[in-house]
C-alpha cells in the first residue's frame, strides 16, 4: 500500500503530509508512491538518510548549498510525460527539448549543492553534462533552448532572408515559403535531437527521479525539525513515550487549552482501552495509527521516543460508517467492516484499532460481539487496540484505562468550556472487568436537564439493587 492509499484512510496522516513542504510536484509525486515497508532493513536506512539530512540541514556553514539545493528544486518539473515520450522513440517539440535542457543544468547545479553539503554518497545524481552539451551547442551556459543556427547550415541564411522580409514588407508568398522551409528543418533537427536523447532515457529518469527524491527527503528533514519528530526503534512491541496527535495538539494550542502527551505499550494480541467519554480514547486509537504509518514510510514520528513492532498493514473501524448511498445503517457497515479486518489478519499480520465496536445495535448482542471479537483477534499475531463502554466481558486481555476526570487538577471552577482541564488523559493498567461510569457526571457538567440526570441516577441505583 502507497502513501496515496493511506490518507484516504487516515485523516491524521493526511494532516500530516498536508503540513510536509515540498518545492516541486514531483517530489509530492515521489511521497505519495512511497510504499507502506514492513522491511526493517530499508527503514532503518531511509531513517539514517533522514538523520543526515536533518544533521545538514541545521549545519549553519551549509546554509548557502542547502538555499542553492531548494532553489533548484523550486524550478523542477515534473518530467513523467516527456521521459515517456523520449523511451516511445516519440520526437520531442522544443518545448519538451527545453524541459530536458533545465533538467540536465538543475541536476548539475544540485549535485554541487548537494556535494558541499557532504550528501554525494546518499544522495548521488547522475552526471548528464553531455545532455546539456547536446542542447546547449553555443555553449551559452543557459537553461533556454532555441534551435540554434549551428544545428543546420541551412538556418542561418535563410533567417537572415526571412528577417528582412519580415522587416521590408516583403513577398508575402515568399514569406510563407521561407517559414515553411525553416519549419521543416526545425522538425528534422528535433527528430535529430531526440534521436540522441534517447540514449540517455535511462539516465535522464534516474536523474529526475532522483531530484524527486532529494525534494521528498529535504520536505521529511524539515517536518521533523519544525515539529520535533523522534527517529523510532524497532523491536517486538510497540511503545510509545510522549504521544502526540499533532493535528489535536495545533487545535489545542490554536485556542489555549491544554495537550497531554500519552505513554503506551502495545504487545502482540487484543487490548482493551475503557475510559469515560471525552477521555480520549478515539484520539488514542488514531494516534497510533498514524505514529504506526509514518514509521513504516520512512518518516519520524510524533513521541519523545518510541519503539515499532512492524506489521504488514493496519486495519481499522473508527467512526460511524454508514453507508446511506448503499442503504446499510451504522450496524451493518461497522460489522462487514469487523469481519473484513477479521479475514485480512487471518492472512497478515496487522495492526488492528477498533473503536467501541457493536454500540449502535442492542447491549446484549452487542456485548457478545464484542466478546467474540476478543476471542477470535486473541488467537492471532495481530496487535489490537479495542476501546468499550461494555462490562463484564470476561475475556482473557490485556486492559488499559483511561484515568479521566480529576476534579483537583485546574484550579478554577469547572464547567464545559474548561473540562479538557480536569481529564487526565494517561493510561493505567486496569485489572478490573468493570468500565468507568461517569456519563451522569459529566451530563451534570455540560448543564443537561436536572430531572433529566435524577431520573437516570435513580434507574441505575435501581439495576443496582436488583
């Protein structure tokens, strides 16, 4: 699966490759075909490319290359089109024989920057000077490209003649002959032209290509020191210090209210996470989610440190997936959707969040959903994140709570423009098969209908008692 197949999936991941700056297209190009690796071996070099090129980046007596090198990659285009033409054997126009003349001088200017920036061995650009001497036969030094005089005896003269025509008001009808003539030969010295270029096809891709890359790495080595990314790990479980949902914490930041970072240890089978609601148990699932894909795409990820299991994809059912075009209600899209992501870890093994599956169908079937889905995910590789409001499951996994709401932790009145003040927001280990039950609390909080929160305090102490 490619970067471009995971932000259709990931809003969080999306946030963050919205947030990567790129100078051309086609290092975007390049980000979106990275493919998801479960290869430790490539990660871990992608990874040691990006800590030399963070290192270079922040070096202050490599700053002139590094502008030079962003420069370049500013005036890069996107050449799939042309290259493609140049292997079909298709005659380029000029325009096109332009684009491979500012390719093949970008390329050499880049690889100098790159050069003094000590980048040359993770970062080598082909040497296509001759590509450049082919379309540059004045020896003019620059970019532009005209079919110049020397390409064919012919032109000169018969410019000089159609110029002064031009000038003089001349023979309209041998104006046309001479424009004709000199188009035909134009055509004969860019079929030429192309002839050549095609022997440097190979070359000329790896070139662009590469440039692509450079552009992709630079746009990672900045994200990470903007936002102070960590180099993860890779081990047998996933852990995590110092959590981060980068798009919560820029909300949280935007209007002032606090952002507590999380700490996890996530192992091979199913854990349950409980909590209250607004405890943040559905921001947890799809903060490990996107951390799980930056790793596994070569970037660093949001924590103060961290450590990655890989797997060979991730699954997840988040939200309400109705599907009104289709006429399946909340129940049936999530359940098809369980029973796909049960299937694809029979076959891989993935990381699965499951945010509080059957609780839009009736407590007590919905219960032994869940149940089932414990047991069954229980028996595989996979490591699963499953957050319930249900108790009393009396399954065999592992539990996390969320602490949530602790009256003494801000010291003003509580109410609901401050709550996000009182939740405390870690993890604990929970060895109870009980999930918190603060929902009356906090419809008190939000100010609901006091006959409203009685009534209902009343039924549960009833169910209670029973």
């Amino acid at each position: 699966m490619k970067i471009k197949d995971l932000i259709k999936q990931d809003a969080g991941f999306q946030y963050i490759v919205d947030n990567m700056e790129f100078m051309s297209s086609a290092g975007r190009r390049k980000m979106l075909n990275t493919e998801f690796s479960n290869n430790a071996t490539e990660l871990q070099e992608e990874w040691q490319r990006l800590d030399r090129a963070i290192a270079a980046t922040r070096e202050y007596k490599y700053k002139k290359p590094y502008i030079e090198l962003r420069h370049c990659l500013m005036q890069l285009h996107d050449l799939q089109g042309t290259l493609a033409s140049l292997a079909n054997h298709t005659p380029l126009n000029e325009i096109e024989l332009f684009e491979i003349k500012s390719l093949a001088q970008l390329t050499q200017i880049a690889s100098g920057a790159i050069a003094e920036m000590a980048l040359s061995e993770m970062l080598p650009l082909p040497d296509i000077k001759e590509v450049f001497k082919i379309l540059d036969p004045d020896n003019t030094g620059i970019a532009n490209f005209y079919i110049y005089d020397s390409y064919d005896a012919r032109l000169a003269p018969l410019r000089r003649e159609l110029q002064g025509l031009q000038t003089s008001g001349g023979d309209p009808v041998r104006i046309s002959e001479l424009l004709a003539e000199q188009n035909e030969i134009q055509n004969t010295v860019c079929i030429g032209l192309s002839d050549k270029l095609t022997h440097w096809t190979d070359t000329l891709v790896k070139a662009m290509e590469q440039m692509a890359y450079t552009d992709y790495l630079l746009s990672k080595a900045d994200l990470s020191i903007r936002w102070e990314l960590t180099r993860p790990e890779i081990g047998e479980t996933t852990e995590y210090t110092g959590l981060i949902n980068p798009r919560l914490k820029e909300h949280n930041e935007k209007h002032k209210l606090r952002y507590q970072t999380i700490d996890i240890t996530l192992h091979p089978g199913v854990c349950l996470i409980t909590g209250a609601n607004m405890a943040g148990k559905t921001v947890l699932l799809k903060s490990v989610g996107t951390a799980q894909i930056m790793a596994q795409c070569g970037m660093y990820i949001p924590a103060s440190k961290g450590v990655v299991r890989l797997m060979e994809g991730i699954a997840t059912s988040i939200g309400d997936d109705q599907d009104e075009m289709n006429g399946l209600s909340s129940y049936a899209a999530e359940i098809i959707k369980i029973s796909n992501i049960l299937k694809e870890c029979r076959k891989s093994e993935l990381l699965v969040l499951i945010d509080e599956p059957a609780r839009t169908t009736n407590p007590v079937e919905g219960k032994a959903l869940v149940q089932a889905i414990i047991t069954i995910l229980n028996t595989m590789n996979s490591t699963t994140l499953i957050t319930t409001h249900y108790s009393q499951l009396g399954t065999d996994c592992r539990r996390l709570r969320v602490k949530g709401f602790v009256e003494d932790m801000a010291d003003v009145p509580l109410n609901p423009q401050n709550i996000n003040r009182f939740i405390d927001y870690s993890l604990t280990e929970d060895q109870s098969d009980n999930v918190p039950q603060e929902a009356l609390r906090i419809a008190d909080i939000l100010g609901c209908d006091e006959q409203l929160t009685t009534l209902a305090r009343d039924n549960v102490n009833r169910e209670k008692n029973l």
